[in-house]
C-alpha cells in the first residue's frame, strides 16, 4: 500500500474530547491501530507487508501534522520524501534542519544549520531540501558508498553537473566535514544508471582499479550492439551490473523472463563477437572488493594504483 494513500487519525490540542484519546488508546492495546507518535494513530491493518521505508514516509507525515510550524524535512527524510535510494536502513527517526530550534523533539533528530530558500522545495506537499542540498547533507555524515549512492541518483534524476552540485556545497555553507563532503563530489556521477552501479563503482575504486567509462555504446560492421554499464577500454572489456529484478520483475520482463534471458544472451554473444570481454555481477559482488576483483581481473580489469580503504 502507498503510505501517501493510508489514513492517518490525528488528534492534537485541546480540540478532541479525552474520551477520543481513550479511545485510541485502547485499540491501541487491543492491537487494532499503532501510534506513531504523540496523538497521531494509523490501523494497524493498514501497515501489512509495509516496508520499512514506508513506514518512515508515515512517521514523516506523523510529525508533519503535528508540528507547530511547517518543518523543513532534511537527510534521511529528504531522501525518502525524494525517493532517492539507500543502502542502509534508515527509519528510526525523522531528520529536520531548523537553526532556530533548541528544544529535542520525540522522535526527531534535529539538524541546526542555516539553509535558503533556494535550498528547499515541495515534495508531496512538504517541505524539504532540494535533492543536491540533501546529497550534501547525507555526504558530509554518511559512508562514502552509501553518500556516493544519493548523489548519483541525484544528479541522474535532477540533470544537474558535478558543478551544480559543487555550488549546491558552497550553497550550504562551511562544514565540519568538507573533506568527506568535497571527495563524494568528486566522484559523483549522474551517468551511473543504479544504486548497484554506483556501489560497484565505489568497490572498483576502493579496489584501485581504472575509472570505467559509463553507459559505453558498442557497435558492430551491423551498426548499434549495446549501450554497457561499465567500459574499460585498455583492457578491452565491460561489466554489466544485473539485478535480480531484470529477469524476476514483472514490470521489467513483461511477464515473460525467457525472453529476456534470451535477449540477453544474443545482446552478450555480438559483444563478444567484436573481440571484448564480458564481465557480469550482482548485488553480492557490486559490494565485496574480493568478489567484484575476481570477476574483473578474469576479463583483464585489474589495478592501476594501490587500493584503499
């Protein structure tokens, strides 16, 4: 169920009767309805099957309701509200940017720091940071793996530059933790096509290998071939990234996964026929340096510098 599409009972002030709080109180312990947070309850049935990242859109809206004055969602909230990816789960609390509050919050965790008008904008009738000041936001205290992750999409889903979003730093204002933030600028890259290829972009990194050249387009004495994830072209081979999703999905094989595998195969065989390797991995490899390694260094992908950390 869409978490925007499910019922919220908000109770707030002095304008709901005690006999009304008592009420929900009890379907709260009979199991019936969950409260998300002071004078705010959902029923229960509603959140079957819910993920847990739908659930955090609810408490989202939760605090929204109750708030006393409009809050500016930021970070992980900002992402969700987005729909950006993430690799970590990150549902426990509410993320708010507000240099004027000083009070803690239930449930929030609260972010002082100065943000403009051109920072935020309005995403399904919230307020929030903009996508690249929330990349910003998430680089400067996020892994580097899961920082890089946001801001690809970012970058993808906005088609805003690497200099776009190194004004969206300045933007923001000096930070504790420039260093950490200006490296995932660096290496961002609206051109990686999913959260898995940038994950894996960031293993190859780490494992010292030649920066790729993304979405590559290969062609044959027959004309176009493949449009290919990743291309090395001193080593003459590619890496294709594969989510289970390509050939289990429905949405993505038109109910017929058959056909895709043997599309696939076709697509691999005439890439193949121009004398290029082909190197493929899923989620497993795109995150372990020694699975992802293997797999490049069979097709003549190995390092170029020293791996890091």
């Amino acid at each position: 169920m869409d978490p925007w599409d499910i019922e919220l009972t908000v109770l707030t002030g002095r304008t709901h009767a005690v006999s009304e709080h008592r009420a929900l109180a009890r379907d709260v312990e009979r199991g019936l309805r969950r409260r998300l947070r002071r004078g705010v309850y959902v029923v229960e049935a509603d959140l079957k099957g819910l993920a847990p990242w739908a659930l955090a859109v609810l408490r989202i809206r939760a605090f929204a309701a109750t708030a006393e004055q409009q809050p500016i969602f930021s970070h992980w909230s900002a992402v969700l509200l987005h729909g950006l990816p993430f690799l970590v789960r990150r549902t426990d609390v509410v993320d708010i940017t507000d240099d004027r509050r000083t009070r803690p919050l239930e449930g929030v965790r609260l972010h002082r720091s100065p943000i403009m008008n051109g920072e935020i904008e309005r995403m399904h009738g919230l307020l929030c940071t903009t996508a690249l000041r929330t990349a910003v936001d998430i680089a400067g205290g996020a892994a580097f793996a899961e920082a890089v992750v946001v801001a690809d999409t970012a970058l993808q889903r906005t088609g805003a530059t690497r200099s776009d979003l190194e004004s969206a730093i300045a933007l923001a204002g000096p930070r504790r933790a420039v260093r950490k933030i200006a490296a995932v600028a660096c290496f961002a890259d609206g051109a990686s096509g999913s959260p898995a290829e940038s994950l894996s972009r960031v293993t190859m990194h780490r494992l010292g290998l030649p920066a790729p050249v993304l979405q590559h387009e290969i062609f044959d004495a027959d004309g176009f071939v493949a449009r290919v994830d990743f291309w090395f072209p001193a080593a003459r081979a590619v890496g294709e990234m594969d989510g289970r999703a390509k050939y289990l999905d429905p949405e993505m094989n038109s109910g017929d996964p058959a056909r895709v595998v043997y599309e696939e195969k076709l697509r691999e065989d005439r890439i193949r026929a121009t004398g290029i390797r082909v190197a493929r991995w899923g989620w497993a490899e795109a995150g372990s340096t020694t699975l992802l390694g293997r797999r490049l260094a069979a097709v003549g992908v190995l390092p170029t510098r020293l791996a890091s950390a």
